[in-house]
C-alpha cells in the first residue's frame, strides 16, 4: 500500500479523534510524532511510547520534556492491503501505545485482548 506523508498523518489525527474521551483525556505532556521507520530501519515496528510510564514517575512536573508516541508510516503500508485495515492497523496502535503511557505492558495488553 502508497500514501504521502501528510496523508497518512491525517488518518492518524482522525483515529486519535476517534478514541474514548476517557483514554486521551489524561495524555498530559504527550506528543504525537509520525516518522517514516524505526531508526534502525525495521519494518516490524508500527509505534513506540517513548517516555516514562505513569506508574514510573516519581517525580514530574514543569520543564520535562514531552513523552512522544511515535507512529511508523512505512511499518503500517507494508503491513495493510486497503485503507480499512490501515485504519484498524492505527487505532490498534495508537491504543497500544497509550497504553503504554498508562502503565500497562505488553502481557496485560494481550490479556485484554489489545496487542
């Protein structure tokens, strides 16, 4: 599967506008980043949460850095046929990481049926 960057940006904004209130209403300090693949080039990689867990923190506040959920454009075309698995791919993913930003790691993630 084909799509320009800016494209594919905008599905991902329109799938995180799409998500429960209640799982982005806390994303405190967080970003949301779509780069081309993972830095060591792997197409195996569809997003990473880059920061420290709620359940991590023992000290946050002003200043820090913003945690990033980062997004692979190029993981997600080569892992989807049309544009509606390419959603569900996105959301699964954007779900995911969150997840991750909540504290929840990958073994509950699977118990609750979400990786």
């Amino acid at each position: 599967m084909e799509m320009d960057a800016a494209t594919f940006e905008q599905l991902v904004v329109d799938e995180l506008d799409l998500l429960p209130d209640d799982m982005v209403e806390g994303l405190d300090n967080v970003v949301f980043v779509v780069e081309d693949r993972a830095e060591d080039g792997t197409l195996d990689l569809l997003g990473l949460y880059d920061g420290w867990a709620l359940t991590e923190r023992d000290r946050y506040g002003v200043g820090e850095l913003p945690d990033r959920i980062i997004v692979y454009r190029e993981a997600h075309l080569a892992v989807c046929d049309d544009l509606d698995e390419l959603r569900d791919e996105l959301h699964t993913t954007l779900v995911h990481e969150i997840a991750h930003f909540y504290g929840i790691d990958d073994d509950r993630l699977h118990e609750l049926g979400w990786a």
